[in-house]
C-alpha cells in the first residue's frame, strides 16, 4: 500500500508529474474524439446530400 | 524607374490628402505610450527602466494600424489586378507601396520618438540611437506587414487576423530595437544591435515583396 | 512525383487510409502504453533531477512533434502552391491543428518541469520564447484558413503564410546552440549520438514513435473529413448549377 502511495507521490514531483501526463493524455483524445465528431458529421451530411440528389433523379 | 516613383508619389499623396493614416499612426502612439505612467505610476527610474521598451511595442502597434488598407482599396476597385498585370514585376508594385506607407507612417514615428522618450524618462543623449533603430526597424515592420496584408485581402475580420498574423513576425525587429536602446543606455555601443536590425532589413528587402506579391497573386485568382 | 499524383485521386487516397488508419492506431496505442509504462514504472529516477525526469518523455517528444508537424504543413503548404497537388492543401489543414495541440502540450510540460527544476513556470529565454512564437504561427494558420468564404483561397493565403513561418523552425532547434539559454541543450539528436542513458532512450524513442503514429492516425481522420466537406461543397455546386439552367 505504501508502496501506490510513494508511486503517486513521485518523490514529491506527483504534482508536476501526473497533470504533465494526465493533461497531454487528455488533450491528445480530445483532439482525436473532435477529429472523429467532423468525419461523421461531414459523411452523415454528404450521405444525406447524395441521397437526396439521387432520389431527384 | 519612372513607373516606380509614380507608384509612390501616387500613394503618398493620397496618404496625405487624406491625413487620417499618418495622424492616426501618430495619435495612437503617443496615446499608448502616455498610457504607461498611469499604469506603472510616475516614478522616473520605473519609466526609464521600461521606456525603450515602451516606446518600441507602440511603435510597433502603431505601424500596424495603417496596414490593413496598404492593398485594400486598390483590390476594392480593381487598381491591384491592373498592376499586377502591369509589365513592372508586382514585387516592384509592393515595394512602392511599402516605401509610401513607410513614409506616412514609419518615418513620422521615428521623428516624433523623442519626444515621447521624454515623457518615459528615457536618457536624452540614447535619442539618436532610438530614431535610428527606428529608422532601421520601422521599414522592416512595413515590409512584414505588407506579407501580412497581402494575405487577409478578403478575409473576414482582416484587421484582427492581420495583427495575430504579423505580431510575432515583428519580435526579432522589436528585441534588437530595444536591445540597441538598452545597450545605449547603460553605456555601451548600440553598433551590434544596430547592425542586425540593418542585416532584418536587408532580409525583410529580399523576401518580403516577393512574399508579399505570392500573398496578392493568391488573392487575385 | 508520379506516385503522389497516384494519390491525387480522393477515392484511390481513402482506401489506403481506411488501410492504414488502424496500423497508425495500434502502434500508437501499444507503443504508448509500453512507453508509459517503462516512463512511469520501469526506468530508473534521476541521479540529479529525481522522478521529476519523467516529465521528460512527453515534453520532448511532443516537443519534437510540435516541430515535425510544422516541418510537414510546410511540405504540404509548397506541395500545394508549386505543384497544386490536390490532397496537399487538405493534408496541411489536417496537420496544423495538431500540431497546436503538441506545442501547448509542449509549453506546458515545460513549464511543469521548469518549476521544480529552475524554480520558475517560465523564462524568456530563446528556446521558450521561439517555441511560443510556432504556437501563435499555428494559430494564425489557423485563423487564417478559415478567414475567407471561399475555402481555396483561405488554403492559398494560410500555405504562404505556412512557408513565411518555417524560418522559424531552425531557430528553434538551434537556439540552445546559438544564444545562452537557461533551457538545456541538445542531448539526443546531436553530432556524437545521444547523451542520456538507454533505460531513459528506451521509453523516450517509444513515446516519440507511439506520438508519430497517432499523429498519422488523426491526420488520416482529419483529412478523410476534409475530402468529405469538399465533396459536399461540389455537389451544392452542382445542385445550384443545375437549378440555375
């Protein structure tokens, strides 16, 4: 137990340590979850738009 | 040669005709920099710590303001698309160009900097080392503003984006201008940083027009 | 030459990324996790700077990213404007924003390891002050590209602007070499092989690839969105076109 809590305190650096990784890690899915979202948004509408145009026909 | 002083007579005139570029380039910098003292207190050593520094970043901002319209009006009515095509090459255009704006609005900012040096409590025997940094610094600033305005020719909000764009293009030519100053003011001789605000400028004279030419030739298609 | 144009073909372009996006994903995320862990459990503290060291395998690969991914919408911004290949301008928007990300991830751990090792979150000195000034030139790509209503031009505009910028990028790898600065110098990817330790190499290459490869991953994402958006601004076009005979 003591052990976990020495990993977490990193020699007293926990408090850089973990917002260094735990931010970078978060923003790295944030930027991907944002990039998915536009690729789904984008196929959805151009799905749509072709349907549309296709029924015209 | 001829063709080429046209261009500037032409937009110098038209600079002072109107008056509002050269008085808003001043206005705004003695404007900002009196700001100072009542932000920082008056206390003379703070404002002569900080004087050259001030003065430059408002020189700086001050440049910009007349940017935004160093190709604006001539897209608007389709002047830009005839020099373009003119048998002058369009980095000629843009260096004409630059030259008047420099003269309506760089130069007037190097003359009147020492005045606004008293007021920051700068050393009277640094001023013409101040009005020479400018001097070198303020056509530089006009060159790389001229890439920049190139670039937002109708863009939304290009005043905006034009300074996000520009700003940190100026840090080099605003740390060797305050560093000349700096220098000057405790003594030593400003030579080195001046020499590389004059090696900026040699630079920004190569690539800016054609930079600034590429910017327009984009705009133009 | 020939085999980008082989590429210049969107629908040729999608099936190699549909390919590829899942070997980006898997080496990112396996590498990631061998990397995090040989970061965080496996190697050893540091003789001078303690387990404050392990900031170090994220900030300087995300550093290194910061100035691969500029390196790349440079590539991409000369590709577009002299050749005019088609995919360039798309690859390059891709980029830009993640690119951004890794520079303030950059900044960030830095500032998270300057406090405990200089005992400051920051310093104007010319590495710190040059990678600021890559993150407001992405930024301004950024603004940029998306300024003008016509997409085209504002890809046009932000590619200048792109290739202004990259003079940028030598000075920041040199700038621990060429001014005095309180950020250290070089200690990997110098003239003599790099100066740390294998058990500190180890998780530090494994980051830097497991970075590399996410950074694929998302691009391909971004730029499949990208062919996406173009293709429905055609058929609008098309639509309007024959509504308008």
């Amino acid at each position: 137990m003591s052990d976990l809590a020495g990993f977490f305190a990193m020699g007293g650096y926990g408090a850089f340590i973990w917002p260094s990784f735990g931010i970078t890690l978060a923003v790295l899915v944030l930027v991907w979850i944002e990039s998915n979202r536009r690729l789904k948004r984008n196929e959805r509408a151009l799905a749509e738009m072709e349907k549309g145009l296709g029924g015209r026909r | 040669m001829k063709p080429f002083l046209a261009i500037v007579r032409r937009d110098v005139r038209l600079a002072f005709r109107q008056g509002t570029d050269t008085l808003m380039t001043l206005a705004f910098f003695v404007i900002a920099v009196v700001l100072f003292p009542f932000g920082v207190g008056p206390e003379p050593n703070v404002l002569a710590r900080i004087g050259g520094g001030v003065v430059w970043v408002a020189a700086l901002l001050a440049s910009m303001l007349a940017l935004e319209r160093l190709f604006q009006t001539d897209y608007e009515d389709g002047g830009l698309e005839l020099l373009a095509l003119a048998p002058m090459p369009l980095q000629i255009v843009v260096l004409a160009k630059v030259l008047a704006h420099w003269l309506a609005t760089g130069l007037p900012l190097a003359v009147v900097a020492p005045m606004l040096g008293v007021l920051m409590n700068v050393p009277p025997d640094v001023f013409p080392v101040l009005v020479a940094a400018l001097l070198l610094g303020t056509p530089t600033l006009s060159l790389i503003g001229a890439i920049g305005a190139g670039l937002i020719l109708g863009a939304r909000r290009g005043g905006v984006l034009l300074a996000l764009l520009v700003l940190p293009l100026f840090i080099p030519v605003l740390v060797f201008g305050v560093s000349a100053v700096e220098v000057a003011a405790q003594g030593f001789s400003p030579k080195a940083s001046l020499l590389i605000l004059g090696g900026l400028l040699l630079a920004a004279l190569a690539l800016g027009p054609w930079a600034a030419a590429a910017a327009i030739r984009q705009a133009l298609e | 030459m020939k085999r980008l144009d082989w590429f210049a073909n969107p629908a040729r372009f999608l099936k190699v990324a549909r390919a590829v996006q899942p070997w980006a994903a898997g080496i990112a995320l396996g590498l990631g996790a061998a990397g995090l862990y040989l970061g965080l459990v496996a190697s050893p503290p540091d003789y001078q700077q303690g387990e404050s060291v392990r900031i170090m395998y994220v900030h300087v690969p995300a550093a290194w990213m910061a100035l691969f991914c500029y390196t790349m919408l440079a590539m991409a911004s000369a590709v577009a404007l002299i050749w005019k290949h088609p995919l360039a301008d798309l690859a390059a928007k891709a980029t830009a924003p993640v690119g951004a990300a890794f520079t303030f991830l950059a900044l960030l751990t830095g500032s998270l390891w300057g406090k405990p090792m200089w005992g400051t979150w920051w310093v104007w000195d010319a590495r710190l002050t040059s990678m600021l000034v890559l993150f407001f030139l992405y930024l301004g790509y950024i603004a940029l590209n998306g300024a003008f209503d016509d997409p085209a031009r504002g890809a046009k505009a932000s590619a200048v602007l792109a290739l202004v910028g990259f003079v940028n990028v030598p000075i920041i790898k040199f700038s621990v070499d060429w001014w005095n600065t309180l950020h250290q110098p070089a200690s990997v990817l110098r003239a003599g092989g790099p100066a740390i330790h294998e058990s500190m190499l180890a998780p530090l290459v494994l980051m830097a690839l497991a970075f590399k490869a996410y950074y694929v991953w998302v691009v391909l994402i971004r730029i499949r969105a990208e062919i996406a958006a173009g293709k429905i601004r055609a058929a609008r076009l098309r639509a309007t076109g024959s509504a308008a005979l």
